[in-house]
C-alpha cells in the first residue's frame, strides 16, 4: 500500500484548513439558509392556503350576485304582472260586483246576496276584495258561471266552493263561492309600510 493512502486525512497539512472550512458553510447553512428555506415553505403553504379562501370567497360572491340578479328579475317580473295582468283598483269593488251580477244573469243563476269587503294588502301594491257569493240554479247553469268566472277580466282566486243539491224550484244546486279579487293599488302596501 502506498504511503499517501495509508496516511491519516487530518494529519495533511491542507486537511485542517478545509474541515474548517467546511464546517463554516456547515454554520452558515444552519443559520441562514435553512431558516430561510423553512420560513420560504411557509409562506408558500400560507400563499396556498390564502388561495384557496379566495377562491371560496370568489364562489360566495358569485353566488350573492346570481341571487342578487334573481331578486332583480323577480321584482321587475312582479311589477309588469302588477301592471300587465291585474286591473287597477279605480273602481273596481264596484265593477266586480256589476260584472259578478251580470254574469250571473246573463246564465240564468240567481244571486241575490252577493257581498264584497274591499281591504289592503299589507306591504304589496294590491288591495284585495272579498266576495262571498251565494247563488242557485240548474246544474248547467251553474257550471257555465263557475266557467265564467275563470275566463274573467277582474285577477280571481277562489277559496272555496259549497255545493249541495237544491230541494225544490225543479231540482239543480245551490252553491257558496267564497273568492278574492285583487286589483293594482301603488299606494296599497306603502301606506300600510308608513304606519
């Protein structure tokens, strides 16, 4: 074996100088880069994090403006219903009545007590008329009013419907209609909202 590799490392005269060496990059790497790599990984790891709640947040945002954009569709729908499909209120207690009681004439249907109580709807521009509505006559008669109403000008919702046979007079029914009328009234749910 050769002299040079039987010799021990440290006792080269260059051996000391480098271990000292090396043993400062050592010291070096310790204090300032792996500190730095550390803290580099965590702010990476925050970065992502904070990436992700933005995205959670983006979604959020985006959900508040669909719905905010369907409450708007919703409002200027209902306002060209308003406007569109249910009759002002000018009048009409009086006009639902009259139409009420021709129609009932024209089809051989007696209505003699019909009675209507005309209030405002809380926080919408409408006013509702309730009528109540007891009327007798044939079968056919009765059914061809009952279509009547629902091919009505006036906005209609009926609440009920008592129907019994009619003992007498040649037979056919008598029948109670319980119904709502609503009409367009602007200043209706404001001057209710005011109080």
């Amino acid at each position: 074996m050769s002299p040079i590799l039987t010799r021990a490392a440290w006792t080269r005269p260059y051996a000391w100088p480098f271990l000292a060496l090396f043993a400062f990059n050592i010291l070096l790497f310790l204090v300032f880069t792996l500190p730095r790599s550390i803290k580099e990984r965590h702010t990476a790891a925050e970065a992502l994090a904070l990436r992700k709640e933005m995205e959670g947040r983006r979604a959020e945002i985006a959900q508040v403006r669909t719905r905010a954009e369907t409450v708007k569709a919703n409002i200027s729908e209902t306002a060209t219903f308003y406007s569109e499909s249910v009759p002002t209120c000018a009048g009409e207690p009086a006009l639902v009545l009259k139409d009420l009681t021709a129609a009932a004439r024209e089809l051989g249907v007696a209505a003699d007590h019909i009675s209507t109580v005309p209030k405002d709807l809380e926080k919408l521009p409408l006013a509702e008329i309730a009528v109540t509505m007891p009327i007798a006559g044939t079968y056919a008669n009765v059914g061809a009013f009952l279509q009547k109403l629902e091919r009505s000008d006036h906005f209609l919702v009926v609440d009920s419907i008592g129907l019994r046979e009619r003992i007498g007079d040649g037979g056919g029914a008598e029948v109670s209609i319980k119904l709502n009328a609503y009409c367009h009234s602007p200043e209706a749910g404001k001057s209710r909202g005011r109080r």
